[in-house]
C-alpha cells in the first residue's frame, strides 16, 4: 500500500513510498517498459545497477506470446524473466488505442485481430484480470478504453461510460496473492468527463490510481491540463500514475503536479534510432558533428557508457549498425531517467524541490522529434 511521506511547500509534489507483493517502490518512480518481459537491450543486472525499483509488462502482448500456459508453467511472470523485484502490468487498454485499425469495441471488451496472425482475440475485463492473475504482477490495471485524444465529445462520453462499467467489473474479479489493482481515468481534454470517470473510480476504492488517455498524440500543454483535470479528485493517500509519460521534463513537471509514478517507451525507443537524452534536452549522436567529439554523452554522468565510450565512438558504432551502440545509448538514456527520479526523491526529503524544479525546466530544451517518436509508440 502506499504511505504519503512528505508533500512539497510550494508545488504538489509528493515523496511517497509503495509496498508490493515484492518490495518497497519509493515515489517518485519510473518505470522502464518491459512490454513483453523484457526492457529492450538491457539486461536485470542493468536495470538494477542503474536503481530500476519496478517495470512494466503488458496483458495483450504476454498473453500472445509466449502465452499464459508457459508463464503459468513457469511459475509466473516473475519467474519467468528471472526478476526479483516489483512488476506492473498494463491491462490491455492502451491497445484499444494503438491497435485501434485491428479491433473492434464490444459492450464487455475488445475483439482483436491479431497483430501476428489474425486470429481472433477477446479482451475484457473479465479477461484482462484474469490474464493478470495468472502473471502475477504486483499491480495490475483495471481495463479501460483509451480513446484518442481527438475523439468526438460524444465517443469521449462512451469511453469513459465503458471504463467505469469494466473497472466495476475489474474490482469483482479475483487477485494474485496480495496484487494490488489500480484504477485509470479517462475522460480526454474534457474537465467535466475527467473528475464524473474519477469519482467514480474512487467510490469503487481502488489500491491507486493512474491517469490514462494522455501520451496519445494530444499537444503538451493539453496533456499538462488532463493530469491537471484529474489530481484535484484523487486521494492523497494513494498512488497516483501517469501513463506513457513522459521526456525528462514532462515528467519532472507532473510530479510538481502531484504524480508518483510514471512508465514511457521513450528511453530505449529512441536509443535504437540514436537519440540521447541529456538534463538540457535530446540529440541525434548519428550526425556528423560528434565524429570526432571524445567528450561522453553527458558530462558528469556517471552511467557506465558515459563512464568508457565517447560519443564519437558511439557515433560509428550506430552507423555501422553494431549493437553495442544502440545498448550503451539505453543504458544512458534509462540511467538518466532514474537518476532524474532519484534527485526529485533527494529534493523533496530535503525540502528543495521547488529550486530544483525552476532550473531543471529553465535549462531542458523540448525536442520536436523525440515528441512525434512518443506520441506514435505502441510498445506499451
């Protein structure tokens, strides 16, 4: 369960700690995506090196493959990927988006073409719970419908009718041993749809809460206003989640707005085309300009590419297509995104978040294209 430690004297941020099934998650946390167990070109000695507390898996994909029989075989999700420490697994929900040309929405769930072979595949909540059960996450979703961001006012409505109908459902359906459930509200841009799919869920008491519908193609400062729509009517003593978030600075920004937890493909996706993430933006190490740059991707870093390559190095290594290079840019860009987190919890015990979040802001500059790679992902 979650415990509110210490909440910021200027800004909503909040620093928190999460009990699970397996370990303690201190807030504000990242989650690296593992979306079909396992976090694209690194490795669980990695993750743990770099402080990775919790991942994230996901329903749709593990039930295809490997299948629910392996996993069950192998005693479970965690098993199964040999990973000792918390697990958080998407419902499926956010497939109903991505997936969106291959499905189709019925009153009790989803039907699916598959991606891999067209066959036929229910998802409901029913389902979604069940599948979950059977992987053992930590935390499982309720299933949602997760509607584009712009969707007509009308399909927005429905949306959110439907995600309260299947949370309902969620909450009756039974846990893996002391697996904690969490509740997603939808609701688009629309206030008023956000704070009725809200209320709702909280009556129904939720183990926390994530704020769904957000990462879906909206521009930022409509986003900013989603989660800003939502916190209002969430409880303080539980977690609360933003999902698919975010770049470094959206997700310092969020947290200034009273969000615990956060998971985004982001890190490694980009890494695989080289894109780096620094604490003043991102850059495409590819280009030419780094070819005889000897610096490391950030100075100070203290992850181990930054520690034994270059960037001119690491440059050719992408060029050349070797994998080294794609591996060493997600190990920088997963440990900068940990670390960012690791400073928020640093200030918020010390009292000086709001000094750290001024100048984190001040000096991170958006990119353009590492937002079109987020908005089009499907990982998750």
């Amino acid at each position: 369960m979650f415990e509110l430690l210490k909440t910021d004297a200027h800004t909503k941020a909040r620093l928190g700690r999460l009990t699970t099934a397996h370990g303690i998650v201190d807030t504000p946390v990242f989650m690296p995506v593992g979306t079909q167990a396992s976090v694209k070109a690194l490795d669980p000695r990695e993750l743990i090196e770099m402080g990775t507390q919790i991942i994230l898996g996901n329903t749709y994909h593990l039930n295809i493959r490997p299948g629910l029989d392996i996993i069950r075989a192998a005693g479970g999700l965690h098993r199964f990927m040999n990973w000792e420490l918390p697990i958080l697994t998407d419902s499926g929900g956010f497939q109903v988006f991505s997936l969106a040309k291959i499905r189709k929405i019925k009153p009790h769930g989803v039907e699916f073409r598959s991606h891999l072979d067209g066959s036929l595949l229910f998802l409901g909540p029913k389902e979604a719970m069940e599948i979950q059960r059977v992987l053992g996450s930590d935390i499982a979703m309720a299933f949602d419908e997760c509607p584009s961001h712009d969707a007509p006012a009308r399909e927005q409505k429905l949306a959110v009718e439907r995600t309260i109908r299947w949370a309902r459902e969620c909450r009756e359906q039974p846990r893996a041993p002391g697996q904690l459930v969490f509740g997603i509200v939808q609701g688009g841009a629309n206030p008023a749809l956000r704070e009725e799919c809200a209320k709702a869920l909280v009556a129904m008491e939720f183990d926390g809460y994530a704020i769904g519908g957000v990462s879906v193609g909206e521009p930022e400062p409509e986003m900013l206003k989603a989660i800003e729509f939502t916190e209002p009517f969430l409880p303080a003593h539980q977690a609360r989640y933003a999902m698919g978030l975010g770049t470094p600075a959206q997700m310092v920004e969020l947290i200034a707005r009273g969000v615990d937890m956060f998971d985004c493909v982001l890190p490694t996706r980009v890494a695989r085309t080289g894109t780096a993430f620094t604490r003043r933006g991102a850059f495409g190490i590819k280009g030419g300009a780094y070819k005889a740059d000897f610096r490391p991707i950030e100075e100070g870093c203290d992850c181990f590419a930054c520690h034994h390559f270059t960037r001119a190095y690491l440059r050719h290594l992408l060029n050349v297509n070797e994998i080294l290079g794609l591996r060493m840019v997600s190990v920088h860009n997963s440990h900068l995104f940990l670390k960012v987190m690791a400073d928020t919890r640093a200030h918020l015990a010390a009292g000086t978040f709001a000094e750290f979040y001024r100048e984190f802001i001040a000096h991170y500059t958006p990119s353009r294209k590492v937002l079109s790679a987020r908005q089009t992902a499907v990982e998750r």
